[in-house]
C-alpha cells in the first residue's frame, strides 16, 4: 500500500509554479499601468512597481538559497512506498491544485490594481521571478548530483491528523538515481 506520498520533480515543480504566479500576478497589475485617472502620475506607479518587484526578488533569492542547500546536503533515495509523478503529469497536478489560490491572487491583486492604481501584483511577481532564477541553480545542482531532484506534492490544506504531516512539514527531497 502506498505511504500517500507524491514526490515530484523539484526543477519542474519550481518553474511550473512560477510561471503560473508570474502570469497571474502580471495580469493583476494591468489596470494600475493603464489607468488614466486625472492628475494620476504613470511614472508613480512603475516606480512602486519596480520597487515591489526588486525588493521580492532579491529578498526571495537571499532567503531560499540556503534553505534549499540545506534540504539538497541531506538528500537519500525515496521511500519505496512513495509515488513519484511523471514529469509529464506534473503540470496538470500542481494547476489544478493552484487553480483556486492563483484566482484569488488575481481578483485581489486586480481589485487593489484598479482601486488604488498600484500594481501590487508585482510583489508576487519579484517571487516568481526569483523563483524562476533560483530554478537555474537547482537545474544545475540537479545535473551536478546525477539524478533527478525530488520533492513532495503537499497539498494545500493539510488535517492534523494526516499521517504524513511531519514530512509535509520537514520538505525535505530525494534524489532519483537512473540504475547504472
């Protein structure tokens, strides 16, 4: 019997997310940008902006670093009893379970938009961003180690009676080994 666990590719994981943040919240930024209020200065707004967009990526990148080194030092291969999603499958699991959270992402981000004239989207798109950066160092740490970089599938609400809270909890990842 399978232990519930669903590891999945970590590079493929990061991109697939980001990607899907980056977009959204891109799109939430649209009525800040083209708003044509009276007296609205544009260069205030691009300027806010920019300043979300800097601040989220480096601090994003400043941050996550070690916690993946730390994760990627202490790497063993997966439990026999877990499920490992095919790289192909990948995408379709992680929109589907992101398909609520990115909707309100961009009704709030939208909202906020068009109400004050401040991208506020651009906070999540310094993430996504950072995230899509961050995914080129784990590639190559990826290819470095010789295998494939897995990490759990957690699903978004987890119940605190859920067998596998502690390693939901723990994120740690495995490494997928082609047999020599």
């Amino acid at each position: 019997m399978s232990s519930g666990l669903r590891l999945m590719g970590l590079v493929e994981s990061v991109r697939i997310q980001a990607v899907l943040l980056l977009s959204v919240s891109l799109v939430s930024c649209v009525p800040a940008f083209t708003a044509a209020d009276e007296g609205a200065d544009p260069l205030n707004g691009v300027l806010v902006g920019v300043i979300l967009f800097v601040v989220m990526f480096f601090s994003y990148l400043k941050a996550r670093r070690p916690w993946y080194e730390t994760r990627l030092e202490q790497l063993a291969p997966p439990p026999p009893t877990a499920e490992t999603v095919a790289r192909d499958k990948t995408f379709d699991l992680l929109s589907r379970g992101l398909t609520v959270p990115l909707l309100l992402v961009l009704a709030i981000g939208l909202a906020a938009s068009y109400a004050t004239g401040t991208p506020i989207g651009m906070f999540l798109a310094g993430v996504a961003a950072a995230m899509l950066w961050q995914s080129r160092w784990l590639a190559a740490e990826q290819e470095r180690l010789g295998g494939r970089v897995l990490c759990l599938h957690t699903p978004l609400h987890v119940a605190a009676d859920d067998p596998n809270r502690a390693a939901y909890v723990q994120s740690r990842f495995w490494i997928d080994r082609p047999a020599s």
